[in-house]
C-alpha cells in the first residue's frame, strides 16, 4: 500500500512529481473552503493541505499570518471546518491533509479532533509544534486508532540520525522543508543541492515531499528531482487574498506547475 495515504485511491497516481496545495481554511470567504478544495482538485493536484487558523502561527511567515488572521475575522473555527469538509466527503478524493497547531486541536478534544477528521475523510495530520517524545508518549497510538497519518518537518540543520527518527514516527509522508526560516521565503534555499542531495541519500520509509519557498514550475521541478514531492503554500495563498477573480488566476496557477 502506498505510504502517502491509507485511503484515497493513490495507485493510479505517479510515483515522483507530485504536488501539494496548501491553503488556509475561510479564505477569501468564510465558505469558499469547499469551492478551493474542489479547484485544487480539479486543475490536477495530487494531494492537499488544509490550514486550521490560528492567532499565532509560528511556522508561518506575513502572507499565510494573514490569511489566518482573515479567517479567524471571518468566523473560522474548526467545528466549522469540520462541517465543510463533511460536504465534500465524497467528491474530494485526493488525499487531504490538515495542518494546525495544538493549542486549538486540544481545546477542541484532541481524540474528538481525530474522530471528526476519521468520518469527514481527513487522511493525516501535519502539528509543526507537537514534540516527538509527547507524540511517542500519548498522540501517536489516538492517531493509530483513528487510522490517522501524521507528518513531521525537517529542515537543512536537522541531523542525517534525526531526520531517520523523525522518518521512523512519520506516516504518510516527509515534510522536508527548504529553510529553517518561516514559509513564503525566496526560493534559493532550493538550489542548496546538498541538502537535496543528503536527504535523498537516506534509506526513508517514507516518500519525501519538500515545500516552503516553491513558487513556479521551476521551482517544483528542482525539488522533485531529489523528492516525491514539492507542497506550494505561500504562493497560491497570495492568489487567494489578493485577487477578486482568484478562481481563474488559482486554477491557471496550478495548471502551470504541473502542465
């Protein structure tokens, strides 16, 4: 059975170049989540990230901020959240990942979070701020019952030793990051070839996706030489706050990674 997920129908899919869209729930609007998750899979995306708002993202830089700051202005919660995906349950099949911090998800009921995404058809989860030892010491076996991927980062100064133990808790996939800086920076960090090159050299279980800074076709093409996979965030989320036709300019975006 193919890592990336253990429910959506990736046999068909190719084994490298894969593409992940990020975008952060209740942008533009509060109820185009849906409208988003159905273009991105529509203009030929494999795979997909969903953010949860949240007033502090500390992983994120200014333009993902605020669109977490929108959201949340504009009603996001994730009960809510919830409630739109159930929507698109069926007619969403590409794998669909959430990404949040853990401070909401624990005050939403951390086994009722994973209990949601089980029956709204959310394959893994992605928390940048869960520890690995209070993964290992409670979070992991939930997340096992409610047959829940999850994904931990790695950066340039993650050790070769860490990034394989990070590998050995990781289900779904290895988000390898191309600095240890914020999301949205240039992308120079994804000429660093001796990166690429050290992570694509270690025995992982997992397949590897590399994402902050990709921003065109270029970009997506350097990171899929070495990886699986290249995740697009910051770049399609500008799209998003920024322009009143953004489902065109959106779908022509992805159309020009993959195309």
């Amino acid at each position: 059975m193919n890592n990336l997920d253990k429910t959506s129908r990736l046999s068909d899919f190719p084994t490298s170049r894969l593409l992940n869209i990020y975008f952060t729930a209740g942008i533009p609007e509060l109820k185009n989540t849906t409208t988003i998750a159905q273009l991105i899979q529509n203009s030929g995306a494999d795979m997909m990230e969903i953010g949860i708002p949240y007033s502090d993202p500390v992983a994120d830089g200014p333009v993902i901020e605020q669109a977490h700051m929108r959201a949340l202005k504009n009603g996001m919660t994730i009960k809510k959240l919830f409630e739109q995906l159930a929507e698109i349950k069926d007619s969403v099949t590409i794998p669909k990942v959430l990404m949040g911090y853990l401070n909401p998800i624990l005050q939403f009921g951390f086994e009722d979070f994973c209990t949601k995404c089980q029956e709204v058809g959310i394959s893994g989860l992605i928390i940048p701020d869960l520890p690995p030892f209070e993964f290992e010491r409670k979070y992991g076996e939930i997340l096992k019952k409610y047959n829940l991927n999850f994904t931990f980062l790695i950066t340039p100064e993650t050790s070769n030793e860490r990034i394989q133990y990070l590998d050995s808790l990781s289900s779904g996939f290895l988000y390898a990051v191309s600095s240890s800086s914020t999301t949205g920076k240039d992308n120079v960090q994804l000429k660093n070839e001796d990166y690429l090159n050290r992570i694509a050299s270690l025995p992982l279980k997992n397949p590897l996706f590399i994402g902050f800074g990709i921003k065109d076709q270029e970009g997506f093409n350097t990171v899929t030489e070495k990886a699986t996979g290249g995740i697009i965030g910051t770049a399609f989320v500008k799209i998003l706050l920024e322009n009143d036709d953004w489902k065109t300019k959106a779908a022509d975006f992805i159309h020009s990674i993959k195309d």
